[in-house]
C-alpha cells in the first residue's frame, strides 16, 4: 500500500514569540543517562546523530538490543520539548532539569512533539537558508526506563509517556544548531504514536 504525504506546513514568523525552533542540541558517545549540550549535531540519514550512542540502522538501545539485536532502529533521534522539562521540575522541586539531562538529543520549544503523528516530519530550518535542512521522520514515544532515576530518584514516576518526548529516524541529513525554526510536514493519514 502506498503512502500519501500530505505538505501542510506549519511556519511561523520568526518575529512571533512561540515560533516551534530548537532550544538545544545534545549528544553522548557513551551509553550515559544524560547527553552534553553542543553547539550543533549532524544528523546522518537511516544512522541518526553522528558521534551519539544511539546511532545506527539497527536498535542501540541497551535494553532492546537484548531482546531483538537486529531490530530496526526507531530510536535514532530523541527530542523532548524544554516545556515538558519545566513541567516535571515543578512537580519534583529543586533543581530545574536542563536541555539533555535526561538524554535527549534536540530540546525543543513552542511545539507540542507528543501530540503530532507518527510518520510527522520535521524541517529543521537555519537562519535565510529554506533549503537543505536536515528531516526526521517521528516513529513513537520514549518510555523512560529505570535508568532515568539515576538523574534523580523517582523521576520516572513523573515522565508518563508523553511527557519523556518523541522518538524519530532521519530522512535528511544536515547540521542541527540551537535557535534553528522547526517547519511541521504532517503525513496524510494520522496515525497516533506508540511507545517505540
């Protein structure tokens, strides 16, 4: 069966105060729980981010490795909108969680990642240049495992599903840098996102 993608744009000026762009990028070698903010990540087609732990077109995710080592990899991009880090922060108290600590690649804002569709893409789209930007295709939601408690004690508890942001594999590759526009291609037929 074929796929129909629908090109439905959401842009915003880029003098609007909510403008969806990305906050931070991030990334870690090591299969750590948290990833350290850079000033830009490249985003390699079918791999993921370049130089990150989780890159490559076979699941790198420790866990899953286990059960299905040649499974294909969903998991090549982790976003989680800077919103929902602040939403968890006042819950727990303390220290306010920062872009990457729990080991997402792009930290977003003004956009809303957990209500989109699977098979979503996102444009990531530099200052006057409209073309060559680097895609993602979301594939589902991070389930935080256990792990996630080791940046604090109990914090799974407070990421439920959609709160630990989205997964996604890259379709076109290209460098990604904070303050970057996020542009929206919603895919014709809205399928809800799964935990992948």
């Amino acid at each position: 069966m074929a796929t129909t993608t629908v090109t439905t744009k959401t842009t915003l000026s880029t003098t609007q105060p909510n403008q969806p762009r990305v906050l931070s990028v991030e990334k870690s070698s090591s299969h750590s729980n948290s990833k350290a903010p850079v000033p830009s990540i490249t985003l390699v087609p079918g791999l993921g981010v370049q130089g990150d732990c989780h890159s490559g077109r076979s699941v790198q995710h420790q866990a899953l490795r286990q059960t299905n080592p040649d499974a294909p990899n969903l998991r090549q991009v982790h976003l989680i909108p800077i919103e929902s880090l602040r939403q968890v922060s006042a819950k727990v108290g303390g220290k306010a969680l920062s872009p990457g600590e729990i080991g997402e690649n792009i930290t977003t804002e003004g956009i809303d990642l957990a209500t989109l569709s699977r098979g979503t893409e996102i444009h990531f789209v530099g200052p006057g240049d409209a073309t060559n930007n680097a895609v993602i295709v979301l594939t589902g939601l991070r389930d935080p495992g256990p792990g996630i408690d080791k940046v604090r004690p109990g914090l799974k508890n407070h990421f439920v599903r959609r709160l630990a942001g989205v997964m996604a594999t890259v379709k076109q590759g290209g460098s990604i840098r904070p303050g970057m526009r996020i542009d929206v291609v919603r895919p014709a037929r809205a399928d809800p996102m799964v935990v992948v």
